[in-house]
C-alpha cells in the first residue's frame, strides 16, 4: 500500500512539474524570443564597450529602458494581434505608399548591416574558442540560420528558439565569474550619473539604438499574427472582442518578462565588463568578440569561455530574427503569402526575401567594408529608420477604424510616446555627431 501511495504521489509530482512548465512554455511566446533576439551580439559589443569604458556608471540606463522598451514592444505586439496584420500589413492599407517603401527600405538594409555584423562577431568568437578560419564560420552559420528557418517546421523551431535563449545565461555566470564588487555596482545601477560629456553622451545613444530596434517591432507583431493564425479557435481581436482580456493579458506577461529579463542581462555584460576591462583601464572594445578575448587575461579562462559562447548562441537567435523580420516587411509590403507556418512552396517569395537578407549580410564580410564601422551605420539607420516606424505605430494604435474597440490608452500610451521621443533626441544626437 505504501508502494502504491509513493508511485501516486511520484506521478502526482511529475504531473505538478510538467504542468507549470507547459504552462510556462505557452506563456513565453513572441515577447520572449523577440527580447532574448535584442541581445544579440551586436548588443553584446554596444553593452561591452559601455562597461569597459564607464563603468558602472552608465548602468542606471538599462534600468530606464525597462519600461519604454516593453511599452513599444506590447503596442507592436497588440497591433498584430488585434489587427491579424504586422506593421508592414497595417502601413500599406492605411498610409501613403512613399511612407511604407522608405520604412521597409530602411528597415532590411539595417538589418542586412546588422546580419553581417552578427555573424562576424559569432565567427570571431569560434575562432577564439577553437581556432579555425573565420570566413567559413560566417557562411556555416549562415547556412544554418537560414535552413532551420525554411525548413524545419514552426512549431518546433519557435521550441528551439525558446530553448535557444538560454544561451543568454552564459553572461550571467561570466558576471560571477568577474567578481563583481556589488556596492558599487548597485549605486551605479540604481544612482544616475550625471557627469555628462561626449563619451558618455554617445554611449547612451548608442544604448537606446540597440535596444530599441525597428526590426523588433516587425518582428513581435507578425509572431503575434501567426500564432492567432495557427490556433483554429483565435481570431484577429477587432473581430472577435471576447478574447481579448485573455490574449492582452499574456501579451502584457510575455513582454515585460522578456525585456526585463532583456535588460538584465544587458546589466550582466556591463557589470562584467566593468569588474574586469574597466578596472584594468582597457577601454579600447570594439566588438564583443574583443570584449570576450580582453576577458581571459583579466577575468580567467572560466569567464572568457562563457562569454564567447554566450556570443555564439544569441547570434544563432538573432540572425532568424533579423532576417525573419526583414522578409516580413517586405512580404507584407508587397502583399505575397508570408508565414514562418507556412511551407517554402507556399510563401517562395518570402522566404527568398528572408534567404536574401542572410546572404547579402553574409556578403558584407567579404568586401572591405569594416564590421566594426557597419555596426555605427547600423545605429545610425536603426535610429533613424525607428522614429518613423514609432510615430506611425503610435497614430496607428490610438486609432478606433484600425484598432477597433481596443485603441491604446492610458500608461501604455504615455510610456509608448515617452519610448519614441526618447529615440527622436536620439535619431537627432546619431544625426549631429555624424555632422561632428
């Protein structure tokens, strides 16, 4: 009898353990992989030069970014959901056509920069673990984003993409590793520094242009389309109001975990950088794979191994995304059959468009353009191309003929419009020291 009782509640336990993890799994959805994709290495060499060159100090401001980054990203994300169309869908019905070619114009050809850059700094940080050529690790990589995205099915390669955002943890072990001195490190998390001067001032711009990226905002709204389309009970919102308390209700949980979580581990790389570079006076980072070499002498090899690795796996989430998202603006732009859902038969040109975009960035690294100066103009387009994209997405979701009965309101537009005027003075700072 006991047997028996220990067998029930064994099984009970399994049951509660599954149970909270599935749920978990379906909660996570469209919010979480788009702000684990914000990490990506890229991010990772803005975030690093940042801490080696400030210090703690400038860590308050990915704290300030928390709640404008979630803002914009849930207004993305309710517009796809509520409308079941992107932003590219919803700008080709609604506004002038000159307003939807220059946004998806500079849309893809910031994201083809930032492909590039991603897979170099990826194929940098191979070369450091294991040696090898680094020309033939961007293709490999290359290949591999594009060939899981075409064609392995979606449900399974949204499973992947979740599983793939664990790599993001490999920066939280490396801060331990770093021994981070935590007083100071939590007065410059929590106390602004306000000892301005062009240094500072270019890194905050800097900061706000790769956290706040256009590419999200495409990205997370056409998830939401295609999750509302593979589920044969949902509908888009503006038809069907009745689901709509449920589905803001997981939006809300998905997008501010994801950005949070997002952000923090942005303070992870700063504060590593900080404890390590920083106090060894070497501010001279260019890229993330520098930051992970610079680590090794100063850090140990523990730190180095998982920062660089770290490098390798928010890269194989980045790439699909930045390329994802790309094919979905001009997909949507041009009317074709788009969806991750659908087969390569069904959708040729959309993912010729996604395939397009891998390869055009891959092609990058092997002219004489400077990965490292890619990754300024990235910013410079990325800033300018997301002012635009934020001041329609703002108009377009506080209107009642789009968004139905569920236009925008209250704190969620308050912290929306603070988001896009925090980028406009960016944009503009981008602009002047350009100028400079």
């Amino acid at each position: 009898m006991s047997e028996v009782s220990s067998d029930v509640s064994s099984q009970q336990g399994k049951n509660l353990a599954k149970g909270p993890f599935r749920r978990l799994l379906r909660t996570i959805g469209p919010g979480f992989i788009t702000g684990a994709s914000d990490d990506d290495p890229s991010g990772i060499g803005t975030y690093s030069q940042a801490g080696a060159q400030l210090g703690f100090n400038i860590g308050w401001i990915m704290l300030l970014t928390i709640p404008l980054m979630a803002a914009i990203q849930e207004i993305s994300a309710r517009i796809g959901r509520t409308t079941g169309r992107g932003i590219s869908g919803n700008l080709t019905r609604h506004y002038p056509v000159f307003l939807l070619y220059l946004v998806v114009v500079l849309l893809f050809t910031a994201n083809v920069i930032n492909i590039g850059a991603d897979l170099s700094a990826m194929a940098d940080a191979l070369k450091l673990l294991v040696g090898g050529p680094s020309s033939l690790f961007v293709v490999g990589f290359a290949v591999i984003c594009v060939s899981a995205t075409v064609f392995i099915d979606y449900d399974r390669y949204v499973t992947v993409l979740k599983w793939t955002t664990l790599s993001l943890f490999a920066y939280v072990v490396a801060m331990f590793a770093a021994k981070v001195p935590w007083p100071e490190a939590a007065m410059g998390l929590l106390i602004p520094s306000w000892q301005w001067n062009s240094t500072v001032f270019t890194t905050v711009l800097a900061i706000l242009g790769t956290t706040i990226s256009p590419y999200l905002f495409f990205w997370q709204a056409s998830q939401e389309v295609e999750e509302e389309q593979l589920d044969p009970k949902a509908r888009p919102l503006k038809w069907a109001p009745w689901q709509a308390i449920r589905a803001f209700q997981r939006i809300r949980a998905d997008t501010v975990v994801a950005m949070a979580l997002s952000n923090l581990i942005a303070i992870a790389i700063i504060f590593t950088t900080a404890a390590t570079l920083h106090k060894a006076d070497m501010t001279n980072i260019a890229s993330s794979a520098d930051a992970a070499k610079a680590l090794e002498p100063v850090a140990g090899k523990f730190a180095f191994i998982f920062f660089a690795a770290g490098i390798i796996g928010t890269g194989l989430l980045a790439v699909p995304v930045l390329a994802g998202s790309a094919a979905f603006a001009v997909g949507e732009a041009m009317r074709w059959p788009v969806g991750l859902q659908r087969k390569p038969k069904e959708a040729v040109a959309f993912y010729a468009t996604l395939a397009a975009a891998a390869a055009l960035g891959t092609g990058i690294i092997f002219t004489r353009i400077d990965p490292i100066k890619a990754l300024f103009w990235s910013a410079v387009i990325n800033g300018i191309c997301a002012v635009p994209v934020m001041v329609v997405m703002m108009l377009m979701a506080e209107r009642s003929d789009i968004m139905g009965d569920f236009p925008i309101q209250g704190w969620l537009r308050l912290f929306g419009w603070l988001s896009t005027i925090a980028m406009m003075l960016s944009a503009l700072g981008l602009i002047a020291q350009w100028f400079m």
